[in-house]
C-alpha cells in the first residue's frame, strides 16, 4: 500500500462525508453545513491532484491505484452532479441530461472494461486527456453550483462539461475497439 494509494483511500472515504453534509444542507439550509460540504468537495478534489503528483513523483504508480483513482473521482462526481440535479434542491439544479450523460457513459465503460476482461484476459486503459478534462470540468461545474454562482455561467459550463465527457467516452470506446481487435480470442474460433 503506497502513500499515493493511501491518500486516495482517504479521499474515498470522504465521499460520504461530502453526500450526507449536502443531504443535510438540502433539508435545513444552514448555511454552515453548506460550507462543510463545499470545503469537503474541494479538499477530495485537490488530493486527487496530490496523490497523482506523489504517485509521479516517488515512483509509487501501481495497479491497485490505477483503479482506485479513478473509481474514486466517478464516487465523487457521480454522487455530486447526482444530487445536484435532484428536485427541491436549495441550490440552482444541474440539467437532467448531464447526469443521464455521465452515468451512460460510466455504465458503457464498466462493462466495455467487463468485455475486454473476459474476452483479452486483461485491460489495457490509457489515460485519456479528453477524460482528464471532462473530470476537471466536472468539478468545475459543481463547485460552481455549490457556491451559487451565475446560473446561466454553470448552465454553459455544464454544456462544455457534457460535450467533453461525450468525447471521452468516445476515445475510450475507440481504444477498447483496437484493443478487441487486436485480441486473438476476439476473432473467430478455428474449426468452426
């Protein structure tokens, strides 16, 4: 267990800590717990960026962390934009459709994953700048919506962060596609 795979534990386990302060912020609107929310959103995105640069930095990339990272960040952000986009929120609600894009494109990419697995023996996942980028302007726009900004700013926002995750999802479908395609136990079964 690396120091890298330790702090993204320890961002994991935030996740909750972030859903149930938003649950009660929904339902009593104290001003206070709205703010522990943001703060914890903000603390477990900036460790993302932390256990990535110790993880570069000492040498400590593993397979373990290569999916604890990423299932990390999809807690955070699915459970954020989630219940951003509930009704009777006190805060301005996310567009329905980003969710729907982001949880379609999530559900193709575990079972894509779930594919290639049982087909090639292993998945070969490359990090994506489009997913990079898709999962920064994810956080944007939530932080933007926690802190009540410009409705019409976190509308657009929510655009651009709908846009890159449907070109992420894309790239990735591209690279399971090579990935299939290459297999030999992809093709068809002698003497058949």
């Amino acid at each position: 267990m690396t120091t890298a795979n330790k702090i993204t534990l320890f961002r994991t386990l935030l996740v909750p800590v972030f859903v149930y302060a938003f649950l009660c912020f929904r339902e009593d609107g104290i001003l206070w717990v709205r703010w522990v929310c943001l703060g914890t959103f903000a603390v477990v995105a900036i460790l993302d960026g932390v256990d990535g640069f110790v993880a570069r930095r000492f040498h400590q990339k593993s397979e373990l962390g290569g999916v604890l990272d990423p299932l990390a960040d999809k807690l955070l952000l699915v459970s954020g934009i989630v219940l951003l986009a509930l009704p009777e929120n006190r805060l301005e609600r996310l567009p329905i459709w980003l969710p729907l894009i982001i949880l379609t494109r999530d559900v193709l990419l575990v079972i894509g994953w779930g594919v290639i697995q049982s087909t090639c023996g292993s998945v070969n996942v490359r990090p994506r700048i489009s997913g990079k980028i898709s999962t920064v302007v994810q956080m944007v726009v939530l932080i933007w919506a926690l802190l009540g900004l410009s409705v019409w700013i976190q509308f657009w926002i929510a655009v651009v962060a709908g846009i890159m995750t449907l070109w992420s999802g894309i790239a990735y479908a591209g690279d399971a596609i090579r990935q299939l395609s290459e297999s030999p136990r992809s093709g068809p079964t002698p003497g058949q």
